[in-house]
C-alpha cells in the first residue's frame, strides 16, 4: 500500500497538477458566482479543455470546477438573493437579509469557511469509505452490476423535481438516445439510419453541452432585457472567532448530514442545505433570527450544500455509478480518458485513485485560499449580465463540441441536443434524468444482455445470490417509497385546495 | 392559460403518440435483428421496446392525468409561476419570434463556421446573439468578438493539438 501511495504522490506531485486544482477552483468559484451559470454547467463546458490532459490532471480540473461552482453558487444567493447553483437556495434566506444589513462581508467569510470546512470532512469521509466499499465490489459480476444499477437508476426519483412521470420521459430519452449505434453482441445497426458517424453511439460532450447549456442560451432571449445594478457593496466586517465559535457545532452537524445525504445517490446539495438549515434552527438558541439574517443560519445552509461534495464520490469511485448529476458527468470524463470507475479502477488503477484523493483534499485548501482572496472579484462577477455571458457560453459551447472529434458532425448533435433540450425546458422536463440514464444505460444493458448470455436467456440469474437480492430489494422499496410519497403529496394538494375552498 | 392547463395532456399525447410511431415504425426500419438469434431477450431491439413500451405507459398515464386536471382551478403557486413568466418574459408571439430567431442563429452559425471558418463565424455569432439580446455596449462586444475565439482557437491549436476549421481561410 506504502508503494502504491508512493507512485500516486509522484503521479500527482507535479507543477501541472497542483496548477490545474487551482485553475479548477477559481473557475468554479466564477461560474458559481454568475446567476444563471450553475456547476453542472460549469464542468459540462470545461470537460473539452480536459482531452489532452492526463487522466488525473483532467479529472482533478473537472473536481476542482465542481468544488468552486458549489461554493461560488452562495456568492449571488448573499449578494443579491440569486442562488447561482441550486443548492444555495437555502443560504438566500439568511444571506441576503445580512447583505441588507450590510454585513454581506461578514456573511460570505461565514459561507466561505463553512463551506471549506464540510468540504474537508466530506473528503475524509470519500477518502475512508471509498475503497472499502470498492473491495466489498469486487465480488460483483454482470447480474450484480445490473442488479445495482438498476437501484442507481431511483436517483431519478431525487432528480425529477415536481413531477415524477416527466422525470421518467427524461430518463426513456436518455436510456433510448443511449441505444444509437452498433449492437454490442451482433454488431447489427441500431436506428443510425445509415449514417456511419452514429456507428459508434452518440458523443456524451455534444450531448452534454446541447441539453445543459443551449436551451437556457435560446430561452434568454425570451425575456425581457433588463439589467438593473444590483450589487450594492461587502462592508467591512469579518466574522470573529466568538461567532464562528458559537457557529461550529451547526458546522459540525451540518457537514455531518451533507456527508451522509452526499452518499446517497440522488439526494444531491439543496435537501442537504435545507435539511442542516431546518436542524440548527430546531436546535438554536436564537431560533427566531432565522430568516432575517442570522450567521449560523448561513453556516447551517452552507455546511450541508459543501458536505456533499466529497461524499457524492463515493458512489462514484468505490461503484461507479454517479451520485448526482455533476459526478455523472465527471463519469462520462473518466470514460473518455478511457477509465471506469467502480472495483475495477481500485484493482488496476490504485495509484490513480490515490493521486485523485490527494488534487481532492488540496482542492479543500485552495478553496479556502482562492474563497478569501477572491471575495471581492466574485462578488463584481455576479453582476456580469446576461447579454455578454450568454453569447460567450455559445462560443465556449461550440469549440468544445467541435474538439471532441474534430467533426462538424458533433457540432449538429449539439444543435438538435439543444432543440430536445429547448422542447424539455418548455414542457418542464428535467434535463438530469436524461443525462444520468444516458450514461447509465449502456452500462445497464451491457450488464443485463451478458448476465442472459451467460445462462443462455434464463433470467434465474438475476437473483442468484444475497447481493442480487439486496439490490433488487432495495430497487422495489425505493420505487414503493417514492409512489407513496407522491401520492401523499398529492393528497395533501387536495386537502389544502378544499380547505382554501 | 391554455397551455399551462393542458400542459400534462399535451405532453402525454405527445410521448404517447412518439411511442406508438417508434414501436410500429422506426424500431422495425432502423434496428436490424439477426435471424440466429434465439433469445428474445439478447435480441438487439428487445432493450429499445422495453424503454420504449414504458414511455408509451407513462405517457398514457400523463395524457390521462392531464385530463383529469385541466378540468381543476389552477392552484397557487401555478398562477404565481405564470406571473412570474409574465413578468420577466416577452408577450407571447414576441417569445415565439425570438426563440426562433435565435434557433436560426445557430444553424447560421455552423454554416458560417463551414464557410467562414470558427473565428470569423464565433466573432460574427458574439455579436449577432449580444444585439438580439438587447446589448448596445459596443466597447465591451466587440472586444469579445474579437479576442474570446481568436484565444479560443489557438488555445486548441497549440495546447491541445487540435485544429480548428478555418473555411475559405484554409
């Protein structure tokens, strides 16, 4: 084991990759920090700048853009009450009341140490678990694989937002997209329609890029120009240490839940925020300032978005299978330099896996280094407007299609990604089911058709063993517990529709 | 109002009539089955009707839900969503317009990208899409215009070897 970390600090240790961490995070604190950009769109638009890296180096650009973009995200949610990612919705609530104040200095230090702090502890969590859930794997064959990401497919169910059933569309796009190209066994055409481009399945970048970032450029110009100065000014005032004292156990708590909802595939930053949030003001002694711009409510918000953000690895690394909607795009990136994630990069690629733990924790300290440098220039970027970002956005869009295989091929699966992409907006249909069942689904079906092939069509396989079984068990409870959720919502709409009646 | 209220049903028919085409069309044209095959299950277009027999389910359900509801009162926070739309979007037929504007934009970028090459098309693109959207601040554009692809392509062309078309400049 000693070796092996040898090798992966040598791997990791290099002028390159301690640069590109940096560059990672001070990317995503930016496009964080814009309104309107969020952190999936952020590594959606850096993942072609990664093809002619290194697997690490690349990988670790992609985590440390993810990293920031979180962070950044509670920069506009303070300044001027616009969460930049979702998962800083919760850190408005408090944020932006402190701003009003004009205590925005003393707000963004507080976002900025909590968030570094439950980074920290998520990666300590990613670091532990990771490779023993990995060995625990290893035992895994085709119906095992199948059996577990049938059960990641239920992180739709956290993805969906309001409606489960459009989620589910989504997610038959994404799964049937994925189904284009040459039949793995037989080698017979599937829907290509003769074009030999489409022979080798469609590209994830084009695809990626189309749907994410396209529909909300064509949606801009929908509405109305408007650009009001919103960004009134920091103040002076830093946050001591008695408050930050008094903030901790909150930190502490709330790094805890987003570890743990961080774990789970599907749950994702903005339930972890809101859940730490609604805890520390059950638990708070000044429970009745929450909401009109009270530090801890901050720090509550910001510990659970941040603490997801090492522990959603996990899956990721130990299973490969992604536990949100950014770690399944960084999933489609371990493919493209030709790695896959899972028991298997821990049996042959070890060394890669611990030189990604080392560019991890380093991104933790250069978040707290470029966070308090950079508060300043963060906080003027989230008054960038529209009109100049999105005309930017397209031009980064295109070259980054374009590279992937030096075809204009890639640049029409773009467009017409972006018109699905537009239709979905339109009709409210989320865009993370599609994505998470594109890249699931290949590896579904492969696991599915070589579980038959082994048993010649007899589908016993699929429950041949305790682990099949506890997967499959855990699918049928998962789907059980997501229709009776639904169905209660719903009651609970009737109800509250009778009553204003 | 209509379309809010309907949404649901027209997505449904939507997805349900998409289904029914690729069931009864598309899978029998595109997807070549081999005639050695034995198993149902291993056959290439066996995983494609699964998913897509589940899309014809969910869009019925979705048609039929849509129906039911149409016929409710708008709740809330439904009203609200269609305010705020109101409020920050253009009148209706403008949207339209625009929206398709902006989607012929694009098609006549990677043509002019085919003919002009990517600098000259991006540079061109930053504008056009900067104007349509409403933005006079020529000194800020046009810098962007200019520098944001010229950096861009030899970005990609020295670091990342690849290279870029350059059109009629080739």
């Amino acid at each position: 084991m000693l070796e092996n970390i040898t090798i992966a600090f040598q791997l990791f240790a290099t002028i390159d990759n301690v640069a590109i961490v940096f560059i990672g995070v001070v990317i995503g604190c930016i496009v964080g920090a814009i309104p309107g950009m969020t952190a999936t769109m952020g590594v959606a638009l850096t993942l072609p700048f990664t093809f002619y890296l290194p697997p690490v180096t690349g990988i670790l650009l992609l985590i440390g853009v993810y990293k920031g973009g979180i962070y950044g995200g509670s920069i506009p949610a303070i300044l001027i009450k616009t969460p930049g990612t979702p998962a800083a919705a919760c850190t408005v609530l408090d944020g932006f009341p402190l701003t009003q104040k004009g205590q925005a200095n003393k707000a963004l230090h507080m976002a900025l140490y909590s968030s570094c702090f439950a980074d920290f502890m998520s990666n300590i969590a990613l670091i532990f678990f990771t490779g023993f859930i990995a060995s625990f794997a290893l035992k895994f064959g085709p119906p095992e694989f199948f059996s577990l990401i049938l059960f990641s497919l239920t992180i739709i169910a956290g993805v969906a937002g309001d409606s489960l059933a459009r989620g589910l569309i989504s997610a038959c796009f994404g799964l049937l997209l994925a189904t284009i190209g040459l039949d793995l066994i037989y080698g017979t055409e599937r829907m290509i329609f003769g074009e030999t481009e489409l022979m080798g399945g469609v590209k994830f970048i084009p695809v990626l890029i189309g749907l994410f970032a396209i529909p909300e450029i064509i949606d801009h110009y929908t509405k109305k120009y408007e650009h009001k100065k919103r960004f009134v000014g920091l103040g002076d005032e830093g946050v001591t240490m008695g408050e930050w004292k008094r903030c901790f156990k909150s930190v502490f708590r709330g790094s805890l839940i987003g570890v743990v909802m961080g774990a789970i595939p599907g749950i994702g930053g903005a339930p972890s925020a809101f859940l730490s949030y609604s805890e520390a003001k059950r638990t708070s002694k000044v429970a009745d300032n929450f909401g009109k711009g009270e530090l801890e409510g901050i720090a509550a918000a910001e510990s659970g978005n941040n603490g997801v953000c090492g522990s959603t690895m996990i899956p990721l690394l130990a299973l490969g299978v992604p536990g949100d909607v950014i770690t399944a795009v960084i999933l489609g990136a371990f493919m493209i330099h030709g790695l896959r994630p899972g028991p298997i990069l821990f049996e042959q690629n070890i060394t890669i896996v611990y030189a990604i733990f080392m560019g991890i924790m380093l991104s933790s300290v250069y978040l707290l280094i470029v966070g308090k440098a950079g508060i300043k220039l963060f906080a003027r970027i989230s008054d960038v407007p529209n009109s100049f970002l999105y005309p930017i956005v397209l031009v980064l869009c295109v070259f980054g299609a374009y590279a992937v295989g030096n075809t204009m091929f890639d640049l029409v699966v773009m467009i017409v990604m972006g018109l699905v992409g537009y239709f979905m907006l339109k009709f409210h249909i989320p865009a993370a089911p599609f994505l998470i069942a594109f890249i699931l689904g290949p590896l579904l079906e492969d696991s599915f058709r070589q579980s038959l092939q082994l048993t010649r069509g007899d589908f016993s396989i699929f429950i041949r063993n305790p682990i099949c079984w506890t997967f499959l068990s855990m699918t049928v409870l998962s789907i059980y517990v997501i229709i009776r959720r639904n169905i209660k919502l719903k009651k609970d709409r009737d109800l509250a529709a009778m009553l204003i009646e | 109002m209509f379309f809010a209220r309907f949404s649901d049903a027209i997505l449904g028919a939507v997805i349900s009539a998409g289904s029914l085409l690729m069931l009864l069309v598309i899978i029998p044209i595109s997807v070549q089955v081999p005639k050695s095959n034995k198993v149902l299950a291993l056959s290439p277009d066996f995983w494609i009707k699964i998913i897509v027999w589940f899309s014809l389910f969910i869009g019925a359900y979705l048609f039929i839900q849509g129906l039911k509801t149409a016929k409710e009162e708008l709740t809330e926070d439904q009203v609200a969503a269609i305010e705020n739309i109101k409020n920050h979007h253009h009148p209706m037929g403008r949207s339209v317009l625009m929206a398709m504007l902006a989607i012929a934009n694009l098609f006549v970028y990677y043509f002019l990208i085919d003919w002009l090459g990517m600098i000259l098309a991006s540079s061109i693109s930053v504008v056009t899409f900067a104007v349509l959207c409403g933005e006079r601040r020529y000194k800020i554009i046009l810098p962007i215009a200019a520098f944001l692809p010229t950096g861009l392509y030899y970005f990609f062309l020295k670091v990342a070897s690849i290279p870029m078309p350059l059109g009629i400049f080739e």
